[in-house]
C-alpha cells in the first residue's frame, strides 16, 4: 500500500457507515484524512480514535447540499496539507418510498444531497488537482445505479446519475482517475430515515444480507493504492450470498 502514504484525502459523510470506516482504514495505512459530516460530534469522536491509532486527520463540519460549504472542505484539506490527492464523494441518502406516495420533498433531499452534493464535490476539487497535474475522484453510487426496484425510484436515478457523472468526468481527462464504488447492502444507518412504512418494510427483507462498510472501505483502499496509471473504473461490491 505504497501508493497510500502521504496522500491526502477528502471524505464526505465521514461520520458513520462507509464513510467511517474508509477514514480509519486509509488513515492505518497512512494516508492524511481530512473528513467532513453535518454531525461534529461523531466526527470529533472518530478523529480522537484515528489519533489515538497513530494516523492523521483533520475534520470539519461539511453540509454537502451547500456548494460553498464544500468549496470550503476542500480548501480547507489543500490548506492544512498543501495538496488534495483524492476526494471520496461518499455521503448519501436513502428515504425509499413509491412514487405515488409523492413524497417531494424526499426526493429533492436525494437529489441535493446524492447528485449535486457529488457535483459540488468534483467542481471544488478539480481545480486543485487539475493544477497539480493528478488527482483521483472516487464517487460512492449504489448496485441501486445498475438495477431499479419498486419504491427505489429516484434513489436509482440518483445513482445512475452518479455512474453517469463520473464516467464523464473520466472520459474528459487524462490526468484523474475515477473511480465508481457501487456497494450491495452494507451494514450502515442509510435506511434509517425511511419514512414510508411500505419501503421500510421492504427494506428489512432486502438488507436481511450484509456486508460491512469495512469491506466497502478496503475496495476504496484497493483503488486508490493502485499505480499511478492504473485507474480502477468501477468496483461493484456485495454480499455473496446476495440474490441482488
């Protein structure tokens, strides 16, 4: 994992789930992890364990639906260490419902949030590593981007966004790498804010088989420890016992 130390490292939605676990797994294997949450306290507590662990990290409080707060994150990681090597697009919502419950406002959360919150990402960074001549944009999608199921519509269109986005962006330069992560159901607290009592039902029997986020995080370690000019495109991740 040569390729890991040192690099300096932006994570979105740092304050649980894949997110969490991605920031303790590349800060071990030396990486400098700058990581960004609404929730200041749970960030503050896996700074402390990162510390304590021996690693790096700085943290900031990052609302990912605001691009000057993301602006802003990104910034800040260059400031404190001079460079971004990497940003990780990983926060994400996941209020499933059908699409004849009209819950509007849910679906503009899932657009802000897991469209433009990743755009907002890519628009602060790529400037800094477009001036640096390297850079790898890492973007969190779902299996949910490969295959729609009922009351998974807009959070599927969402994800498809984000292969769609990121596979631009791969195509439109020779010095990034970019690389899509799309997980099965992983253990993590994204289907906690279901709001819709049919959906939520529903989500019980299709998480009923999980992986880990640490399992999730160590695919972004696989990637980004690659040689410089080997970009891993995409990595689809799930449950081996998954029918999914």
């Amino acid at each position: 994992m040569s390729n890991i130390k040192g690099k300096v490292v932006a994570i979105t939605g740092a304050s649980s789930g894949i997110g969490e676990a991605t920031a303790k797994i590349l800060a071990a294997a030396g990486a400098h992890v700058v990581i960004g949450a609404r929730r200041v306290d749970r960030l503050q507590q896996l700074a402390r364990e990162i510390s304590e662990a021996g690693g790096t990290v700085r943290t900031s409080r990052l609302d990912v639906t605001d691009q000057s707060d993301v602006q802003g994150f990104v910034d800040f990681a260059k400031s404190e260490f001079g460079r971004l090597d990497v940003i990780i697009n990983n926060a994400g919502v996941m209020p499933l419902s059908p699409l004849e419950a009209l819950k509007v406002n849910e679906w503009d959360q899932m657009i802000d949030v897991n469209i433009k919150g990743v755009l907002y990402g890519i628009a602060a960074a790529l400037p800094h590593m477009k001036r640096q001549g390297s850079g790898h944009v890492i973007n969190v999608a779902s299996i949910g981007g490969h295959s729609v199921s009922p009351t998974a519509a807009v959070y599927c269109a969402t994800k498809f966004a984000v292969r769609a986005i990121s596979d631009g962006l791969r195509q439109e330069t020779d010095q990034l790498r970019v690389t899509i992560i799309s997980p099965g159901t992983t253990t993590s607290e994204l289907a906690d804010n279901i709001s819709d009592p049919l959906a939520r039902d529903a989500m019980k029997a299709w998480r009923a088989i999980t992986i880990s986020s640490e399992a999730v995080a160590n695919a972004i370690l696989y990637a980004i420890s690659q040689p410089e000019d080997v970009d891993v495109s995409e990595i689809i991740i799930r449950p081996t016992a998954s029918p999914h």
